[in-house]
C-alpha cells in the first residue's frame, strides 16, 4: 500500500497551469489504480521468430501473484504473432495508429484495423513521434479521440526535453500536452486513457529521473488532470513513468505514491529484465 507524502513545492513556472496537489488520496483511487507495466519495443526486434520467442518468455513472467496489468505495445507487423505468443497472460498494443478512417494514407494503419486484430490499446504522442515524424498535438488529439471513438483505449505520452528541464518547464510542458492531447475526451471516458510521462532527456539515455523528481512531476500532472476533469477522475487515472526504466530503478519509482507503472523502452526487449520489472518488489 502507498502512502501519500507531501507533494513538492510547485514550480513556480507551473503554478498557472494546476491547482495545489492535495495531499492525501481515497481508498477508491487506490483500488482503481491497479499498477501497471508496459513495453515499448520500438523498431525491434527484427524478425517475427525473435518477437514470437520474446513475447512467449515475457508472458511467462507474468503469474497469478503479479502485482501489474501488463502490456506489449509492438510493431504492427508483430501484433498478431504476439497475441498468440502472450495467449490472455497481458495486453498486445500498437505503437501508433492513424487518426483516419481510411482514404488515400499511404502506409497509415487505422483504428479499426488494428482492433480486428485483437488490439485493444495504443500509444499516442511518443516524443519519437513528435520530434522524428512531426506529429502535432492536434494530430495526437486526433488519435485520442479515434480510438476512444472505437471504444478502445489509448496510453497518451506527455513530457520535456532536457532544455526544458534545465528552465524548470516540465510541468508547463505537461500542462500543455495534456490539455490539448485531452481535448475533447469526457471524464466517463478517462477510464480508458493512461498517461505516460516520459522525461525526453532520460528516453534511451540511461538517465533516469529520481523517484523525487519523477513523483513531483506526476503529482502536478494528476492536479492537471483534476483541472481539466475533476479530483475524482484524476484520483482514478493511472500515470506512468517511462525513461531507461530498469530492474534496478523500479522499486524505488513505484514506491512513489502518484506512479502507478512504467512504460519501458529498451529493458522491455530483454525477457529477464522486464521479467523483474513486471514483478517489482513493495518497499
């Protein structure tokens, strides 16, 4: 069971942005937000016998004892290989998915194409998405909205470069990707959204946020959420943390009280490692 501590003092730079974290949490929102831990395998691996074999030893490590809901979020080529590899043992997502019906997009993947395929989440505005690909936070919004559209469920990725980091603007950043990735989407339909806040700086680097720094950071972003929509729903909504998570990193973030999982790049190709990640020991 996580206890609430206090929140850090608000950078300034953000207080426009969100109300004063509250300080304790609901039973209700500590039974709602169940941890939860996924991989984010990116372009890999490179064949569909490899993605098969590591999809099968990942689902192995996922028991009755568990503490998470688990998910894959895999290349679109391996979406149905892994569904059969993982069995009902975790979730398969797409990386992305196209915020159009269909018409003349040339190597876009819809909505309602992936979940003929058994798929049921998605990724939207991974900062690869944004910063190699272009993808607006309108186009992002438009992803949100198609798949809940669908009656899917969709994890939105927020968060600041190491510049921005450097000035004190994460939360700033947040507050903006947040309400304009949102935009649109009702508190009834926030049950199926997750945030990912993925540190740019720490994505592949190595680095990884403190669990003090990672939890003030979450805990401006849930006091977002409570603007945009309510306390009740920002209590409900499950934020995750992303960034060179590793087995050595995780008890202590998931130790924070408002991280409530991990998206998981690189450890996430490694059975072993995302093993122990999916099993994270209670501090």
């Amino acid at each position: 069971m996580k206890f609430i501590i206090a929140a850090a003092s608000l950078l300034s730079v953000v207080a426009a942005f969100a109300p004063a974290v509250p300080s304790a949490r609901t039973s209700f929102a500590l039974d709602a937000r169940k941890p939860f831990i996924s991989g984010n395998w990116k372009l890999n691996p490179q064949t569909k016998e490899e993605a098969t074999q590591l999809a099968t030893d990942i689902a192995a490590a996922v028991l009755p004892t568990s503490p998470a809901d688990v998910a894959l979020f895999v290349p679109y080529i391996f979406i149905d290989a892994a569904n059969t590899a993982v069995g009902d043992k975790l979730e398969i997502g797409a990386e992305s998915v196209c915020p159009e019906d269909g018409g003349a997009f040339t190597g876009a993947i819809s909505a309602t194409m992936i979940k003929s395929m058994g798929v049921q989440w998605a990724l939207a505005g991974h900062s690869e998405r944004r910063t190699l690909f272009g993808e607006s936070d309108e186009y992002i919004n438009g992803q949100c909205l198609k798949l809940i559209e669908k009656g899917m469920s969709v994890m939105l990725c927020i968060g600041e470069s190491e510049a921005e980091y450097e000035q004190n603007l994460a939360g700033a950043v947040c507050a903006v990707q947040l309400k304009k990735g949102l935009a649109g989407i009702s508190k009834e339909d926030m049950s199926r959204v997750a945030i990912a806040y993925e540190p740019v700086w720490a994505i592949g680097t190595g680095k990884v946020a403190t669990p003090e720094v990672a939890q003030n950071v979450h805990a401006q972003c849930r006091s977002i959420l409570a603007d945009i929509f309510n306390q009740e729903t920002a209590d409900a909504t499950r934020i995750l943390y992303g960034g060179s998570v590793t087995p050595e990193s995780v008890d202590e973030l998931m130790a924070q009280p408002d991280i409530d999982g991990a998206l998981v790049g690189g450890a996430s190709l490694d059975a072993t490692k995302f093993s122990r990640i999916i099993n994270f020991e209670s501090l």
